[in-house]
C-alpha cells in the first residue's frame, strides 16, 4: 500500500442521504445510456450483482457487463418507490422497492439493496441485489 492510499483508507468519508439517492440517479442514468460498459463500470471489480431477472450470481465486471447487455435491451427506465438509507464510515446502503418500465413487459416491480464502498477516491457498488417482489 503506498502512502497516499494508507491516506484515503485511513480517512472518514460518508454522504447524506441525497447524496446517496444521487448515486441511484447516476445508476439510473447509465442505464439511459443503453451502453453495459458505463452500468458496469459503476461497479467495483469484486461486486456481487444478484440481478433482477437472471438466476445467474455476476461476480465480475465481465458477467455484470454481460447481464446488463440483455436487460438494457429492453430499455428500462428505473423509479424509486420506496426507500430507505443509510450512511457511515466509507460504506452507504439504499434499500426499497424499485420499479422498471421495460419494452417488452411494462412495468416490473422489484426489491432492491444497493451497498456502495468508498475506495481510490471514488463511491462504486460493492453489492446490487434485485428481486421481482413476490
């Protein structure tokens, strides 16, 4: 580790509650984009994405790159519904129920829990798990 990430590790970075929502808008906004390198690149190289419509665990930027080829296909435009947030040390965690408007189903409604990790001096997503809401 060089000096200057003992640095950002050793210091205290949190966001207020919209800030937070902001980094859902800059999710959402990706995926306006319709390009699955700039959803992916939000998320850290070790992130667990348990998407909403795949069985399949993405566990790298090449399977979340993969998975978000066939859900940007159906041009979803994202809402929050619900929500609740919460902030410390490094670490924000946005939880609710999400919906999406899709081409080919309308809209779908899901549960959702975004947790982001500050690391090399930028906030990305560590952990995306969506379900369909039974």
């Amino acid at each position: 580790m060089n000096s200057a990430e003992a640095v950002d590790s050793a210091s205290c970075h949190t966001l207020s509650e919209r800030q937070v929502a902001g980094l859902f808008d800059r999710w959402n906004t990706a995926l306006a984009t319709g390009d699955p390198t700039q959803v992916s690149a939000l998320y850290r190289p070790d992130a667990l994405l348990l998407p909403t419509l795949s069985d399949q665990a993405r566990t790298s930027t090449a399977g979340i790159e993969d998975y978000f080829k066939g859900f940007l296909s159906k041009h979803p435009t994202g809402r929050i519904d619900q929500r609740v947030i919460q902030s410390d040390c490094n670490v924000a965690i946005d939880a609710g129920n999400y919906s999406f408007e899709l081409d080919d189903q309308g809209w779908v409604q899901a549960r959702y829990t975004f947790v982001y990790v500050y690391r090399d001096g930028t906030w990305s997503i560590e952990h995306h798990h969506s379900s369909l809401l039974p």
